[in-house]
C-alpha cells in the first residue's frame, strides 16, 4: 500500500490550491487561510453539535420499570 506523503502530493495540492484560488480572484495564502478558518469553525460547530445531542440524550424519558409503554396502554383502552 502506497503511504502518501507530502513530498509527493506537494505539487498537486500547491495547483489545486492555486486554481481554487484564482477562481475566487484570491492569493494563495488568503485561500489557504481562509480554508484554516473554515476548518477551525466547522471544528467548533461539530463540538457544540455533540454537546447539544449529548444534552438531548441526556433529557430522554426513559420508562420506570413495571410501567405500560404508551402503545400498550392505547391498544387496553381500545380494547374496552
């Protein structure tokens, strides 16, 4: 299996990053720094995604044991 190293793929990366940024009408280093920026807020984005699913899953109703479930409940009270 082939590791990739940035010596190799160097070239490849500094073009693609070059096109993207000439698209944009940016500088090379503006780019990649706004790309680092993104980064860092999609980072902090997907810590506060897990804190607020942790929080949602920390909050669920869980049934006490020896309780109906709602279905069961609903299905005897069709059934009178």
């Amino acid at each position: 299996m082939v590791t990739p190293h940035v010596r190799t793929n160097i070239n490849s990366f500094y073009q693609r990053t070059r096109l993207l940024a000439n698209r944009q009408n940016r500088s090379i280093s503006l780019h990649v720094r706004k790309l680092s920026f993104r980064a860092l807020l999609e980072k902090k984005s997907r810590k506060q995604q897990l804190q607020v699913l942790q929080s949602i899953r920390s909050r669920r109703f869980t049934i006490p044991e020896g309780e109906d479930f709602s279905l069961e409940v609903i299905r005897k009270d069709r059934k009178r």
